[in-house]
C-alpha cells in the first residue's frame, strides 16, 4: 500500500481473495493533490465483480485472454487519468466464461439477505427514497461531558413530535450511550453494522432501514442507529463508510440527528506513513456532511473556554461548498456555576470573547428532570413534559426544524447567526482589555484568552 502511495505507480492490480477490498481501500489509495494509481481486481465470481463494480473498482475474470488483458488494464489506467474520481469499469469476460450483462444491476448486500430491490413500497417507510434530501444535523460538543447525547436524544424526540421523518444515529467512538439513555438493548451496534454493510457496496435505503431500531417514545416514532458497544470497536466506523451511510441516510428520512464524540485532532499522520484509521474520523466526517451544526458547551469557567476554542476548529472542519449553520448552545445554566442572572453574565462574556457566531440558545440546568428520564430510560417528553430543560429543547427542535426548511428552499450565507466584520474586529478587540471587575466566568475566558492569544 505504502508503493501504492508513493505518486509513481500507475495501476495497483489485486488477485485472489478479495473480500477485503472495498472503501478502505479506495480511501487509502487516495492521494490528496497528487497522482492517485488506479485500481483493478481480477476475480473469478461474478457477483464479487458486480460489487466491486458498485463501488467504482474496474474488475474482471482472471480467465480473460493475456492480450485482452494486457488492453484491459491499459484502458482502466487511461480511463483512470481521465477522470478526477476513476473509473467505474464494465466487466470484460472472456469466452465461455458466465456472463451476467454488463447492464445487470450491480450486486449489494440486500442480495444476500433475499431482498428484492425491485418489489413495490406501498409507503415510504419500506424504503422507498425521498424526493429531495433530507437535513443532517451534527451534535457535537468540547470534552467534558456537556450533554451532547442528552441533547441529541431529545432534539431527535421532538423533531419526531414535530412530525419529521427522524434517524438518530450514534457517532461517537468514545462513549457511546444512546441506547443506554433510551433503556435499549446493547447487544448489537447499528452503525457498526450499516458502516460495515456500506463498506462492502453501495447500501440501500431500505437496507439501512432495516438496521435501525424504531422505538416509540412520546407519542412518537424515531428510528435509532445504535452506537458502538465497547469503545475499542471503534476501527469499526471508517471515515468513508461513515460518509455513505449519512448520504443514503438523507434519502430515507427528512431529518438525521448524529450525535458526535468530542475529538477534532487528526493526528493519526504522525504515526503512520499511510492512511490509518482514525478514530475521530467518525466525528469529522458527520461535521463534514452536516448541514446544521449544535455546538453544545456548558456556562462554567471549565466549559465556556472549551466551546469558544473548539468552535474554531468546527468551522475549520465544515464544508465551504455548502451552506453550514453553526449555533452555540449554551448548557447546565444555573447561577452557581455562573453567578447570578447567569443568562446575562455569560451573553457578556460571549460578546467580549466568544465566537462570531452568536448564542442560540441556554439550557437551564435541571438536574432532577434529567435524572428520572435516565433513571427510567425516558426521554424527558416522557419523564418530564413540563420541564424547564424538556421546554427548551423544544424550542431548539422548532428553530432547527425552520432553518432545515429554509436551507431546502434557499441556500444562505453560512449562518444567520453569524456576526458582521466589525461586530468581530470589535470582540477582537475587546479581548486585550479588562474589567476591574468580572465574574467568575469572566476571569476564567479572559485568561484563556490572554493564553490563547500568547
């Protein structure tokens, strides 16, 4: 892999056992702004040739005669240099060998399990696509328990209460919980399953269906792609599975909450002189492919830094081709960790060190309700309707519901919560002064910001 990689070959030929080959391998092969070899396989089943075939991958018998192959593999190279993203190849089969047409539909992973891809839906929810794509909306938060999952679970509920079509699916290689939260059995982990079903083919809507587990909470139903069940699995969700499991997702239902782990660091290139995995390539890639972003941190002197500094990292993450809203959501607001009035004591720390991006909205901290939802394995729709943190997350859901619309009818600039230049240049400002007095918060950020900026 590592000659593969090293810009002066031209085509990496596999024979032989190929059920490893797939998007990992696709994936590894890549080389960033540089010269990418093409790829081929020589196989004697026909139906290892249709998948790989839907994966892009030029495959053919190994029974085809020298010459032919010899033009084979030449056109796959030509073919290969044409195009930015490869070439899909059509199987050449030699004489007598089976033949399957070369417009045949390509093999994937329903095939195995007796589904028919061709059978009628009577509704959607058989797995019939979407007419336009559904939104993806990534939770993510810094390291220290800000309740990123509590928040996923709850924004999905009430999206789902809000009549949306919802998955919630669980990224984070970590500490997955989802399925703990939500009283399920941890027996099977759903992403790992999609992700592993992905990496062999092209999986379907309806296969991906099949793997999530619907529950009805509230009055409602979501759909749940549970979490890895141990952390060291993690190898399990590859960046490009990953990547193709979100895309079909958006296919299948209106709204796809992931709940992401905390990590942004990519330092798995210092230890490796080829592609490795990463383990938070989950993480990156659902920021990657969202179109809303949820910054979740909480208002203390420990929490506040950490959302201001990763939220830099976000917005270095997301896609610059694409419309991103990025909203901070500010969560465990109580005066004891933030001072009287906390709602106000942290607006002002925010607007003299946050982000450009404004506060879209606090979560109270409501410690009792919290605990009975977890406690019973409840959502807080169930456990408790009517409270402070239950009502706020509503609200939450019904702006997210109205910026995903918005986004479907009219693209915007980034984000409607993103400050002007000169609200930024005055913050930045702003940052090399101080107050004879500052709360405890306040203290805290500007001496982080003072480190940060040292």
């Amino acid at each position: 892999m590592s000659l593969g990689r090293s810009g002066i070959v031209d085509l990496m030929l596999v024979a032989g056992d190929t059920d490893d080959v797939g998007r990992n391998v696709l994936e590894a092969v890549q080389i960033p702004g540089g010269r990418s070899p093409a790829l081929a396989v020589l196989s004697d089943v026909s139906s290892e040739r249709e998948r790989l075939e839907s994966l892009g991958i030029a495959a053919t018998s190994p029974d085809l005669d020298p010459s032919k192959l010899v033009a084979w593999l030449s056109d796959v190279v030509r073919q290969h240099r044409e195009s930015d993203q490869g070439w899909r190849s059509k199987t050449v089969e030699p004489a007598g060998a089976e033949h399957s047409g070369g417009d045949a539909a390509p093999w994937t992973v329903e095939d195995d399990a007796g589904e028919s891809a061709g059978t009628p839906s009577t509704h959607r929810d058989a797995g019939q696509p979407r007419q336009t794509p559904g939104t993806v909306t990534a939770v993510w938060g810094p390291i220290g328990s800000p309740g990123r999952t509590t928040v996923a679970i709850n924004l999905a509920v009430e999206l789902g209460l809000a009549g949306e079509d919802v998955v919630l699916i669980d990224a984070d290689t970590y500490g997955a919980s989802v399925a703990a939260m939500l009283g399920l059995l941890d027996d099977s982990a759903g992403i790992a399953q999609a992700c592993r079903a992905a990496e062999r083919a092209d999986i379907s809507g309806a296969r991906l269906k099949s793997l999530a587990s619907p529950i009805r909470v509230a009055g409602t139903r979501i759909d749940v792609l549970t979490g890895l069940t141990r952390p060291d699995r993690w190898a399990e969700l590859r960046a490009a599975s990953l990547a193709q499991v979100l895309s079909r997702a958006t296919d299948q239902w209106s709204h796809v909450v992931v709940d992401c782990g905390f990590g942004l660091e990519e330092d798995e290139e210092l230890s490796f002189d080829v592609p490795a995995p990463q383990r938070n390539g989950a993480t990156l890639t659902a920021l990657t492919a969202a179109d809303h972003v949820l910054a979740i941190g909480t208002g203390d002197p420990v929490g506040l830094p950490r959302l201001i500094k990763g939220l830099d990292d976000v917005e270095r993450l997301v896609s610059a081709e694409k419309s991103v809203r990025i909203d901070p959501v500010i969560n465990k607001v109580s005066a004891s960790t933030s001072g009287v009035g906390p709602r106000a004591q942290i607006r002002s720390v925010w607007s003299r060190y946050g982000s450009q991006y404004e506060v879209h909205a606090f979560l109270p901290h409501d410690a009792k309700a919290v605990s009975n939802a977890l406690f019973g394995g409840q959502v807080l729709a169930e456990a408790s309707p009517k409270s402070s943190i239950r009502i706020a997350i509503a609200g939450v859901a019904a702006r997210v519901r109205a910026g995903a619309e918005g986004l479907q009818s009219e693209p915007a600039s980034r984000s409607a919560s993103v400050l002007s230049s000169e609200q930024r240049d005055s913050r930045r400002r702003r940052r090399g002064s101080t107050r004879a007095t500052m709360n405890p918060v306040s203290r805290i950020v500007n001496r982080f910001s003072r480190t940060k900026q040292g």
